[in-house]
C-alpha cells in the first residue's frame, strides 16, 4: 500500500486550489461580485470529483 508522490502531491494541489476558490467566493461574496461568486463555487464543486479520482486511483494501487 505504498503511495506515489505524484498522486499525494496532485491531492495537495487540489486541496490547495480549493481553499483559494473558497476564499475568492467569499471575498467576492462580501463585494456583491455574485457572477464570481458562482464561478468560484462551480469550480470549487468540480474539483471535488477530480480529487475523489485521484484519492481512488492512489489507494487501488498495490
């Protein structure tokens, strides 16, 4: 059950992405920029499947 970097540092990448986007939306919630604020949770909430991809991929690896 050994681990890839690059699966670990993709997850990394991701989670990092998605604390930016949450942030952005609610900055851009704060500033009533409502556009951007569904463009930032759009792509929050599309990310989250790439991520569960990735997280399967990683762990079927023997």
């Amino acid at each position: 059950m050994k681990r890839s970097y690059i699966g670990v540092i993709l997850l990394c990448i991701l989670l990092f992405l998605n604390i930016v986007f949450t942030q952005k939306a609610v900055n851009a919630y704060y500033f009533d920029h409502f556009t951007s604020v569904i463009v930032y949770a759009a792509l929050n909430i599309l990310l989250f499947p790439v991520a569960i991809w990735i997280y399967r991929r990683e762990r079927d690896v023997e």
